[in-house]
C-alpha cells in the first residue's frame, strides 16, 4: 500500500490545484501542507477530511488509489 501523502501530492497535481489555495480553503498554512507533502509532517484525519472536502473528493478516492499498485510494484511481480 502507497502512502496516502504520495497519493494526495499526485491528486493535487492530476487536477491542477495550487497548493496555496487548498491549504487556504482546507483550513491549513501553505507550510502545513507542504510538509505534508514531503512528508516531514504526519496527515491526521481531521486534515485529511478537509483536504478532501476543499478538492471536492471523498477520502475514498485516495485510499483507492493508495492500495492500486505502483508500476514499479507491477513490473516486480513479473
């Protein structure tokens, strides 16, 4: 299973958010988020309920894709 912060890095980016705005409309400073991010700072449930909520996902979404398999992963069980 992939960390839910790569996944949450990769969302962001795959819908073109800035990462200032949604640390803003999520409640959180642009730091907050970026340590996030490069995961220097552990995402709690509350942050990642809200990150969510101001990307207009469910936390469904990312945990979906943290369990789909990295296409490094895929090329080991070959």
């Amino acid at each position: 299973m992939r960390d839910v912060r790569d996944v949450l890095a990769e969302t962001i980016k795959e819908r073109f958010i800035k990462q200032a705005l949604l640390a803003n409309k999520a409640g959180l400073t642009k730091q907050q988020l970026s340590d996030i991010i490069r995961k220097i700072r552990k995402l709690d449930a509350n942050e990642m309920f809200a990150l969510c909520r101001a990307m207009g996902i469910t936390p469904n979404v990312l945990f979906e894709k943290a369990q789909q398999p990295t296409q490094e992963e895929e090329n080991n069980e070959q």
